[in-house]
C-alpha cells in the first residue's frame, strides 16, 4: 500500500470517528431548517381559544385587571395593550393572548420550544458566534479532509477510475447545474 494511502486511511478513520457527533447535528438541523416555510422547525405553536366574561369597554387600564384575573396566567404578564378598539392584547414570554371585549372570546397564540430540536438548529445556523464559528470552521475542514482522503482510499473499478469517479462528477456537477439554473436561467 502506498505511503499515501497510509496517510489517507489513517485520517479518514480518526476523522471520521471526531465527526459523526457534528455530522448527526448538521444532518438532522439541516432537514429541519431547510423546511422552515412549512414549519418552524425549533418551536411548537399552538392556538387555544375559549371564552371569559366580557370586561365591557372602558380603558384598558381599568379593564386589564379583570381580564387577567379571568385568564389565570401561569407566566408573567409583559404588556397590555388596545390592539383594537374591541380587542385587548396580553402578552407573555410564550406568546400572545387577544380578548375580544365585545364577546369575551380568548385567542391563545403560544410557541413552545422543541426539546433537542430546538438545540441542534441553534448550533446549525451559528446564533452563538463565538467559539461555535471555530468548531464549526474546524469541522467543515475535517469534512474536506474527509473527502479528499476518501477519494484515494478505493481504487480499482469501484474507486476513482470507475463507479467512484462516475459519482464524484455527479456531486460535483449537481451543485453547479442547480446553481447555474437557478442564478442565470
């Protein structure tokens, strides 16, 4: 066997061991995200609707007592406001609460986190910064080495010179095609 492919062998397996953890990150976050328009992939949201006695009208200082009371929230109130002449918006760390003071009628706009889910895309997309941007840096590197070193470890019909070659050009001529037909056509 080849120095080279000594060398090769040796970095796609220590490598390859260091990355799974940060690949099942990118991978399951990266599903996740890349369907954001038809959900949003780190909360669950929920809407809830029942009905209270109606506080009548009045100004909402004088009347956001009584709602609140009738509400019997579990979180903190932030703000309480006149979105409309008819409707009092309550808000609260995990959403917003719409009280139609006509009819008494509670609309109940809340996220929730997704437990893990929620974790793994906020490393994916990068919100911390920081040292983050480095591992991430560090492991899109180990990925390179990867695939270069993956590259010399087959050879034969299966390797670079055969099916192998055949599937390198078309990862490589996918992201090109995609991004010429959606850039210039």
């Amino acid at each position: 066997m080849s120095r080279l492919r000594k060398v090769c062998r040796f970095l796609h397996r220590e490598l390859g061991f260091l990355a799974v953890g940060m690949t099942l990150v990118y991978a399951v976050s990266g599903v996740a995200v890349n369907h954001n328009e038809d959900w949003n992939p780190s909360y669950e949201r929920t809407v809830t609707t029942w009905t209270i006695t109606s506080p009548g009208h009045g100004p909402t200082e004088e009347i956001a007592p009584a709602i609140l009371a009738q509400l019997d929230l579990d979180e903190p109130v932030r703000n309480v406001w006149r979105a409309t002449p008819n409707t009092v918006r309550v808000i609260v760390p995990s959403g917003t609460i719409d009280v139609d003071l006509l009819t008494g009628r509670v609309r109940a706009d809340r996220l929730r986190p997704r437990p893990l889910l929620r974790e793994l895309n906020f490393l994916h997309l990068n919100h911390s910064k920081g040292a983050w941007t480095w591992i991430a840096d560090a492991y899109a590197l180990i990925l390179v080495i990867l695939a270069l070193s993956g590259i010399v470890l087959v050879k034969g019909r299966l390797g670079l010179a055969g099916r192998g070659g055949v599937w390198l050009a078309v990862g490589v001529l996918l992201p090109v095609v995609w991004a010429a037909v959606n850039l210039y056509l």
